[in-house]
C-alpha cells in the first residue's frame, strides 16, 4: 500500500468512530426524555387530566415497571435477531407510544401510550452491549467512562431542557421532542449499524441456559441487588422532588429546574470521583464507603423532618450526599456483577438492568402511599437500604 493512500483510511477510521460515538451520546441522551426531562410538566399534566401530581408521579412507575420487563426481552432478541435490527424495532415502537402520549384526550389513553413507549425504550439497555459490538477491546473501557459521565452531564442538564420544552411547547414538548430525535437515531443506526446478515455468526447460545446460570449465581444477584436498592433511593427522591419542591415549597417550574440541575451537577462530579477512587481502592470498599454515605443522607433528612427545617438549601445537602453515593455504588456494583458473565454481557445487563428498575418501580409506587409522611419514608428508605445493602456486600463471595 502506497504512503499516499494512508490518509483516506485513516479519515474514514475517524467519521466511523465519531459515527459509533454519536450513536452511544444519542442513546445516553434520549434515554433522560422520558423520566428527568418530563418532571417539569407534572403540575401541567395533573391540569390537562384533571388528576393530582402524585397519580402522574405514579405513571413514572408504570413506566418504569413496563420498561424494566421490556429491556429483559430486548436483550436476548438482540443476541438472536441482531442489534440493528431490534434497536429499529424498538425505536418505532417508542416513537408510536411518544406521540400517543402527546396526542392522549384523557388519562387512561396517556398510560396506555406511556407503556407501549416503555415497551419500545427496552433499546436503552442495547448501549453497554453496543459498546461491545463498535469498539474494540482496547478501547471499551474509556468509552464506558465517556458514557457515564456524559449521563452525568445529561442530568444536570435535562431540568433546564424540560423546563424550557415546557414553557414553550407546554407539557407535548417532551413527547414530540422524543420522538424527534427518535427519527433521527433511526436513520443514523439504519445507515451504520451492520444487520445481522453481514455479521459473522457466531456460536449460537442458549438465552435460557444463560439466564439459568446468572439465577444460579448468588455473587451476581447480590451486586445487582446493591445496585438496585441505591438505584431505588435515586429514583424515589427524583420523582417526588415535583411533589416536594413545586407543590409544597412553590417553586416556579424554572426554580425547580435549578435544583435539579445543581443535583445533576453532583451527580456529575460523583461520577468523575468514581472514575478517580476506581483506580485506588477495591470495588467492595467503594460499595461500602457509598452505602455508608446513603444511610448518612437518610439521617440528615430524617432530622429535617423532624425539626421541621425543611427549606431548599436544607434539602438539597441529602440530596447532594445521596447523589455522591447512588454514583459510587451504582457503577462499582455493576462492574463486578458484569465481570460474572462478560462473555454473555447482552443478556446479563438485560437481566440485571430488570432487577433494578423493578426494585425502583415498586419502590416508588410503595413510596406514593406515605401521604403527609413521604419525606420521612425516603429517608427510613434510605437509611434501612444503606444497611441492608452494607449487609448483602458483606455476604458477597461467602
């Protein structure tokens, strides 16, 4: 090969990379559409069907409960039928669910729209594998930094993003925003994912004999589990924080897009410190020292409430220590259940990412029954899952 036809290759090296990167940021990003952004709109969608906030914060965990079963299935259809062709499935499917929200004359029609788009979403849980599928080995690792740190980035970001989508295309704004970057993920996946016809076939695996031996093994469930009982303390507080901050503390919607961005903002340098501690401490004292601040964060909001100092600075100081801790646990937890069953990572993540998420809706549909005591109830939440977590990764390997 002549020195003069380096160059070429060498730039269609490049746009392939950025090509594969752009694919994973638009995953990263469209994946904050259906929950973070849409938290803004509650006090609109409660007017628009006559209903309270906390029935539309108990969508949230329809959502979630139907997405963690659909990306349970996703997962092991891709390994079968081919990435490209179940992230093109999914992603029309969730574009269909998105308008039907936007479009919804009544309540029972926007959950009913809000499950089949949960059902197409089970495609966020194709990132960590397409990751596998786009990059070689070399260099999945700093990708994987790059991803999580660019949905760091995307949580203190999407507050502003919805509040602005709401008061300038009301509470539609996040649905057809949605649905329009859905469109344009499709046609970038359709020109550079390869199908499953170009693929080099690979040694057929059982998705039932997988999944048989991630149940049977106790050391993957456990790091799932811890997982999950963090991921459950994130998500209970970020749905109620409309219920807490803009019907109790009447915040403005820009307001309360503020906090969530500050919150975002150390969710992000949580993850940069997670990033930094990996490199120094072993992933079971990383667990602990992030579970030992959960339960931190519990007390301090339980004293709150109980000496009745419940303003925005207060709050946001648990806030900000749980956020620290959701971004140590979470990613140490992850790593070392994935190292489990690298070799079957499509469809460990789907069974995982469910155990996780399932925890999250039920939790949080459990938390919508406290009432007048739901400040309290998240902070004996976080307090009674920071022990219960400390315990589990105690248990781990023995």
């Amino acid at each position: 090969m002549s020195e003069s036809s380096c160059p070429p290759l060498s730039t269609d090296l490049k746009r392939q990379r950025t090509s594969r990167f752009i694919l994973i940021t638009n995953i990263s990003l469209i994946s904050f559409f259906p929950l973070n952004i849409l938290l803004p709109s509650f006090p609109a969608l409660a007017t628009k069907f006559n209903t309270s906030t906390a029935e539309i914060a108990l969508s949230l965990s329809l959502f979630t409960l139907v997405f963690a079963i659909s990306q349970l299935i996703t997962g092991p259809l891709s390994d079968k039928w081919g990435r490209k062709e179940v992230l093109l499935g999914c992603i029309v499917v969730s574009t269909v669910g998105s308008i039907g929200c936007a479009l919804a004359p009544d309540y029972p029609s926007f959950l009913l729209f809000r499950a089949v788009q949960a059902i197409g979403c089970g495609f966020f849980v194709l990132g960590h594998a397409l990751v596998e599928d786009l990059f070689d080995e070399q260099d999945r690792a700093r990708v994987r930094i790059y991803y999580m740190t660019l949905s760091g980035s995307f949580v203190a970001l999407s507050p502003l993003l919805g509040s602005w989508l709401q008061t300038t295309f009301d509470w539609q704004g996040s649905f057809y925003g949605f649905a329009l970057m859905a469109f344009g993920m499709f046609i970038h996946a359709r020109l550079i994912l390869p199908s499953k016809a170009d693929t080099p076939e690979k040694t057929p695996v059982s998705v039932m004999r997988t999944l048989k031996s991630i149940v049977g093994s106790r050391d993957f469930i456990r790091y799932w589990w811890i997982a999950a009982l963090v991921f459950a303390c994130y998500f209970a507080l970020i749905s109620v924080t409309p219920l807490i901050f803009m019907d109790e503390l009447k915040l403005s919607e820009y307001q309360y897009a503020l906090v969530l961005m500050v919150y975002g903002v150390a969710y992000f340098l949580g993850g940069v410190a997670a990033t930094t501690v990996q490199k120094h401490i072993s992933l079971t004292r990383q667990i602990n020292i992030g579970l030992g601040l959960l339960g931190l964060a519990g007390a301090l909001l339980a004293l709150i409430v109980i000496y009745e100092a419940m303003t925005t600075i207060t709050l946001l100081i648990p806030m900000l220590i749980s956020a620290l801790a959701v971004t140590l646990v979470r990613p140490a937890a992850i790593s070392a259940a994935m190292l489990l069953f690298s070799s079957q990572a499509g469809t460990a993540a789907s069974a995982g990412n469910s155990i996780m998420f399932i925890t999250a809706a039920v939790s949080s549909a459990a938390l919508a029954q406290a009432g007048d005591h739901l400040l309290i109830t998240i902070a004996v939440s976080f307090f009674v899952f920071s022990l219960w977590g400390l315990l589990t990764n105690f248990r781990i390997g023995r």
